[in-house]
C-alpha cells in the first residue's frame, strides 16, 4: 500500500517504522527535516493512506487543507492526533465531501509500543473507512477499539482517556514529592508502591524517569494543557465541572511556564519539587 505518513514524532516514528516492516511503500513527512529510514518518495496522487500523527487540531486541519484534492478518491485519511470530537467530525465532512474516506483514530500506548505495532487505537467512522485503513490498522495497532460509525466517537474517547493518563501522571508526581519531604527517596518509592495498591500503568512508566533524572521527551510536559484543554472545553459545554482535571491542568501549566514544557511529562514532578523545596534526582 502506498501511504504518506505526517508527523514523525515520538509515536508518529514508531508508527512509521510499523508501516515500512509491514511491506507499505511509506513517505514521510515532518516540518522538522526528520528522515524515515526505508521510507521512500510517494505522491500525494498516488496515496491510499494518508495517516496523520501530529500535534493537535491546526496542524491536523492544516494537513488535510493540502491533501484536499490531491489524494484519489477512495483514499483514507487516518487522523490520529488528540483533537475535540467536533473538529474531528467536521474534518470528516471536508474528507466525504472530496470522496475520500476519514477515520477518526486517536492512539495510546507511548512511543516504545508504537516502534513494535503494538499501539490501542480508538476509532470511529464509516465502516468503508476501516476497511480503507485496514492495513494501517493492522501495522501499528495489536488492539483497535471500534468506537461507532461516526467520526468523533474516537475522539470523545481519547479525551476520557486523557483524564486518566494526565491526572494520574501528576498525582505520581504529586506522591513522589510528598514522599521525598518525609524522608522516602524516589528509588524507595518506585521500589515498594509497584507492587502496591495505589500503583498505576503511569505510575510505573513514568515513575523512573523522574527517579533516574532522564527527561528525554516521550510525550512532552507540553501535550497536557493541550490534551486536558480540550477536555475542560467539552466539560464546559456540559456544564460539568472537573476539579481533578483543573488541579492537574495547572501543574501542568506550572511546569511548562517554569522552562519545562519540552521535557518529558513526568518533568511536571519539577513544579512539585520547586513548592517543596526539594532537589529530585538530577537537580542541581
């Protein structure tokens, strides 16, 4: 399958790699010159896939404002970006309206599962769009949750999602400083609370980061006002109000606004420490 792949992030890599493993001829693009290797040069014109991996919904729109009347008909845009559900929707129309196909296809699972396909996706849209995206799917996902028949169902899902994984990655953050305070030092705390109750998937991903001082960005501090953003503004179309999502929103926030936001977002342990007065492994 011929395939254009935008986006070569930290997931978006991984999931290029899956694509060039799996036997797809595979054109990658990225606004900062990085290369896929085994990727090789496709035309728009010539594209059955167009997956696009991302920041957010304006880099999205801006994708697909160039893909419009480029891609076949018949071709499928993979949009996999955290996006509110609204905008996936609309995109979707702009994608039917051009006879192409649109799967609303948020991801999860951190950048080591995507290098081996091993991704969960949570998609929605026209059943003829998953069959377009199926060796897509196929390639980079070992879990693909049909949402529905719609697009944006995806999209309402990842944002579920991403109350879980930002509130749980700033209580770790929260739990480690507390710790620290009392005498119990990161290794102490990633050694005991794995096999405790109050462990997490977060917990345990991200916990040695902050315990070893590696902020290598695998999904950066600057994601969260971002993704939790997007949250609160659906929550607020609702008038549901969110009270752990807005605490963690502005830790976030916290930590970006100190210097942080391109760091690996367990560096939002940073904002914690700076209020505790504490030193975290690596700090000077």
């Amino acid at each position: 399958m011929k395939i254009g792949f935008w986006g070569l992030g930290s997931m978006g890599m991984g999931m290029a790699q899956s694509l060039v493993r799996a036997g797809h001829e595979v054109t990658g693009h990225d606004p900062r010159g990085v290369t896929l290797e085994g990727g090789v040069d496709v035309e728009p014109g010539e594209m059955r896939a167009a997956v696009i991996c991302v920041l957010n919904a304006a880099q999205t729109e801006a994708v697909i404002d160039g893909l419009l009347g480029e891609l076949p008909a018949g071709a499928v845009i993979v949009a996999c970006a955290t996006v509110p559900p609204d905008f996936a929707r609309a995109q979707a129309g702009r994608a039917e309206a051009a006879w192409l196909h649109y799967l609303d296809a948020p991801i999860s699972g951190g950048a080591a599962r995507a290098a081996k396909g091993d991704l969960a996706i949570m998609a929605s849209g026209r059943p003829e769009a998953f069959d377009a995206a199926a060796p897509v799917l196929e390639a980079c996902a070992s879990t693909v949750h049909h949402m529905g028949d719609a697009a944006g169902l995806g999209s309402a899902m990842k944002a579920t999602h991403q109350i879980l994984a930002g509130v749980n990655i700033a209580t770790m953050a929260e739990a480690m400083v507390f710790g620290m305070t009392q005498g119990i030092t990161p290794e102490r705390f990633m050694e005991i609370l794995p096999s405790c109750g109050g462990t997490s998937w977060m917990l345990e991903n991200r916990g040695p980061h902050i315990r070893d001082g590696d902020y290598t960005p695998h999904s950066a501090v600057d994601i969260w006002p971002k993704d939790l953003g997007i949250v609160e503004d659906i929550a607020a179309a609702t008038g549901m109000e969110l009270p752990l999502v807005r605490a963690a929103l502005a830790q976030y926030r916290a930590a970006s606004a100190a210097g942080h936001g391109g760091e690996d977002d367990a560096a939002v342990a940073k904002a914690y420490a700076a209020q505790a007065g504490v030193k975290l492994p690596g700090q000077a």
